[in-house]
C-alpha cells in the first residue's frame, strides 16, 4: 500500500509540474505574439504619422 501511495504521489508531483511547464510556455508565446502584434501596430501608426507630417 505504501509504495502504491508514494508512486501516486510521485507521479501526481510530475503531473503538476508537467502542466505547469505546459502553462508556462503557453503564456510565453502568447506574451510574444501579443508583443508582436503591438509593435507592428505602432510600427503602422509612425508611418501614418510620417506621411501625414509630409
């Protein structure tokens, strides 16, 4: 019983940290395309600016 238990725990511990592994990278890449996404944005809007100083 006790070893059953340990391996549970072993493997619930691994689980976790899997998922947190997997969450962690998910937000970093959804971190760098909304980055991304607003440095293009700004990007757009400084050449809009720069024609319309023209």
């Amino acid at each position: 019983m006790l070893i059953i238990r340990k391996k549970a725990k072993a493997q619930s511990i691994a689980e976790y940290a899997a998922l947190i592994i997997i969450v962690s990278v998910a937000f970093g890449v959804m971190f760098r395309y909304i980055q991304r996404g607003i440095q293009v944005r700004v990007r757009h809007l400084n050449q809009e600016l720069n024609d319309s100083l023209r």
